[in-house]
C-alpha cells in the first residue's frame, strides 16, 4: 500500500505542480490568518507534511506523517480549487448584475478608503464609521446598487446629490421569489409605513439573488427607496446585514424595523425623538427594552432565555430588542461592531466576546461602552395585542403583557403602540390593521401599569426607560 501511494504521487506531481506551487504561496501568504487551520511552513518539514497535517488534530498530526499518506494533500487541493471556483461564479454573477445596473448608487469605499466626498459633518464621521471596512476584502460590502425602478424615488428622497436622507425607517430582507414568506412580510411592513406614515422607508435586498416583486412600483410606493447589495461573507449571520443596512442608508436619522413588523400611527415621532436622545453627546443607537430581561440574576420570567457571559462587560441596562433608532453620530460604533464580527475570530469592539447574533453584538457593544439609554417598548411583541389595544382592555394587557423583572423594571415596562412585531402572519397582521384604521386618530398609544394615557409625558414617572 505505501509503495503504491508514493507511485501514486509521483505520477501525478507533473499535473499539480502549479496547484502545489500555489498551495505553497497561500500557506505562505495567509498563514497569519489561516494558523488555526493550516501549520506553518517550518524548516524540516516538507510541503507534503505541512499539507498533509492541515485540518487534523495534534493526534492525528504524528500518525499521518508515519504514513506519509498524501490523500489529505489531494483533498485539500480540490476543495480549495472548488472554493476558488464557488467564489469565481459568485464574482462572475456580481460582475453580471453591476453591468446590468450601472454605478453603485451608494458606494462609501473607494480603493481602500472612504469615498464620500465633501466636507460636511456626516461625511466626516461615516469616513470614521469605515476605516475597518474598506479593505479589498470588505469594500464590496460597503456598495449597493438602486433598483432601477426606484431611481426616481432615490433621486427625489436623497438631498442635493449627497446621496444622504435626512431620516427613514431601514429594512433588510432577503427572498428566493415573490411568494416566499419574507417578501409578504416586506411587503406589508412597506405597505403600513405608506398607510400610517409620512416618512420615507429605505429597503436593502442582501439576498444571493435578487428578489424582483413585480408589484412594488414607485406609483404603488411613492416613499421607498430598494437598493440591491452583496450578500455578506460566509460564516456570519445574515441579520448582521441590518449593521450593513444602517451604514448604507446614508441616514442622518434612522428607525429600523424588521420584515415582520408594521407602522402604526405615532411611530413617525420617534424621529424627532431620537434626534434629541442621541446625537454626538450619545453617539451609539437607542433600543427599545426587550419583553425578556434575558438578565441571569433575574428570578422574575424567562429564566430560561438568559443570556450567560462570564467575559461580557457589566451590564448598564436590561436587555434591548435589536430595533434601534440612531443618528449619524453612531455610524462609527456600528461600523467598529461590523468591522469585529468580519474579523477572524470574530469580537465585540474592543473584547474577545464571540456572539451568533446581531442582537447579542449590539447589548455587549453597547454595555461596553457604557451607554445607558433604551426606549420603552414601541415595538410591541405580538399583532394580537394591538386587538386588545383597540379594545382599550387594560385587565387583559396588565395580566398578560407588564413584562416585569427584579431588576430593572419592578413596576412593568410601559408599552407604545407604534409598531408590533412578530407579524409572520400577514392574513392575520392585514386584518388588524383594517381595525386599526376606524381607531380615532387622539386614541391614547401609551399603556403603563394598568391604565393608558394620551400622551407620552402623561405618563408618571420617573421610568427606567425614554418616551
């Protein structure tokens, strides 16, 4: 056997010696970044060990030299030239659509730095918010392209050629087709913000193919803007393309809501709001307070759901729902937080924290740095609740829905009713919405401790959380 398998490499060495050539200048070339997979090229091993001992364990390490056994060397070269393959089709099929789309439309890099042009504060700080993406690797993230349907709407919504919008609401979807449960959910969440809103709606497709809804027409949604961009890299979770999002949107206010979500009167307020809350004497987002405290001291509800972290900072506030508002004074955090769960290992800022989620990165970022500030909940946990809402049934809502805990809200969190999460049902989400258009337009949004109130500041306080 270990005669025929030295045959073996013989006979082939001609054939792959260009591949063994590159092997050679990508173990050299990224060992750096490879050295949990692939061991350094040492004096006194050869290209056949170094290559032979790449993916194994230190056990398997000894054994595989004493066979000199060259399988691994070949199945390593024909997975690679398979990756390079997968990532030239990819290229070729971006290739493709670029043409098909002309220029990006909204570009913040541009070899290898931020390309904004002008001097304004905005443009300033979002040359801040991309010194850790605007390498070769990461700046086609940093691109996105209009739909050109909407290249009137974008004209129109973004200011005097600076491709920045005062404030919007931001969303980000990806979908296989029309039909497909994230498009009706999109759907509807545009459909609520042109019903139930003034303001304009921004729309990222990260999808690996486009989704083209042949029925969102610039007449049908006057106020959306839906731009196209890469997905992002393998190996990270697709809803960190929400951090993606609030970059590209070049928003100087923004309210990001997700796909399963709908508008309701009031959430426009949250606008204004959020200029006053954050700015560059609070240069991070604001999120509104999670219905689970996730806190691992907390004995109240949801135990279950803790999030445990021996590494994490002090928590400064319970935990929040990744629906955060901002200013343009934030976009550096959120592009320090993209830049560390691009790297390798993966880091929240400035820890070694390793998170799955977009969520998890924005309460550790955010506890990292110490910041203080969370809504209370606009972003009201289920569809249904808006029925109860329109009943004004406050037993119902202070039975089910006060989401106390131990910690940080003792007497229950107050509840705005701006939007409602959770709406995967868009049957169910369409006919809560036709009895939410009978309400009065003063019907009081605010409920706290068993009684509703008109307005925000009716609420007695003081509270743990903005309004």
């Amino acid at each position: 056997m270990m005669v025929a398998y030295l045959a073996l490499l013989v006979c082939l060495s001609c054939a792959h010696a260009v591949e063994f050539e590159q092997g050679v200048s990508v173990v050299r070339k990224d060992r750096k970044e490879r050295s949990s997979h692939l061991p350094a090229l040492e004096t006194g091993h050869s290209l056949l060990q170094v290559a032979t001992r790449a993916g194994t364990t230190s056990s398997e390490h000894a054994a595989r030299e004493r066979e000199h056994d060259p399988v691994p060397l070949f199945r390593w070269l024909a997975e690679r030239k398979e990756r390079e393959e997968r990532a030239e089709q990819r290229q070729s099929e971006w290739r493709e659509r670029r043409g098909e789309w002309g220029a990006p439309s909204i570009s913040l890099c541009g070899k290898g730095e931020a390309n904004l042009g002008g001097s304004s504060a905005d443009s300033k700080i979002m040359s801040r918010a991309m010194k850790s993406l605007c390498s070769q690797k990461r700046s086609a993230l940093m691109q996105a392209w209009v739909d050109p349907r909407f290249k009137g709407n974008f004209l129109r919504l973004y200011s005097n050629g600076t491709n920045w919008i005062d404030e919007a609401f931001i969303n980000y979807f990806g979908a296989p087709s029309e039909s497909s449960p994230f498009a009706r959910e999109t759907e509807l969440l545009i459909e609520s913000v042109h019903e139930f809103s003034d303001k304009p709606i921004v729309v990222f497709d990260f999808g690996k193919e486009p989704c083209k809804v042949s029925h969102w027409t610039p007449e049908r949604f006057p106020r959306l803007v839906l731009l196209r961009a890469k997905p992002i890299q393998e190996g990270v979770s697709f809803n960190f393309n929400k951090i993606r999002a609030m970059l590209l949107a070049k928003a100087r206010t923004g309210v990001v809501v997700d796909s399963d979500q709908f508008v309701f009167r009031g959430a426009d307020q949250m606008f204004e709001r959020t200029r006053q809350e954050g700015g560059a004497d609070y240069p991070y987002p604001i999120m509104p307070v999670h219905w689970m405290s996730r806190d691992d001291g907390d004995a109240l509800g949801y135990r279950v759901y803790k999030f445990k972290c021996p590494d994490c900072p002090k928590r400064t506030m319970r935990w929040g729902h990744a629906h955060p508002t901002f200013t343009y004074h934030a976009l550096p955090f959120l592009g320090d937080l993209l830049a560390g769960e691009l790297d390798n290992p993966r880091h929240v800022l400035d820890t070694t924290v390793n998170v799955p989620e977009d969520e998890d990165a924005l309460n550790v970022g955010l506890w990292d740095v110490g910041a203080t500030k969370q809504w209370c909940k606009f972003d009201v946990p289920w569809p249904s609740l808006f029925e109860t809402y329109a009943r004004l049934d406050a037993d119902n809502l202070e039975g089910c829905c006060n989401y106390k805990d131990d910690k940080w809200y003792p007497e229950g969190v107050p509840l705005m009713f701006f939007t409602a999460h959770a709406a995967k049902d868009t049957d169910q989400a369409r006919r809560i919405m036709a009895q939410l258009r009978k309400l009065k337009a003063d019907s009081p949004q605010v409920f706290h401790a068993g009684s509703f109130y008109d307005k925000t500041s009716d609420v007695p306080g003081p509270l743990p959380c903005l309004m």
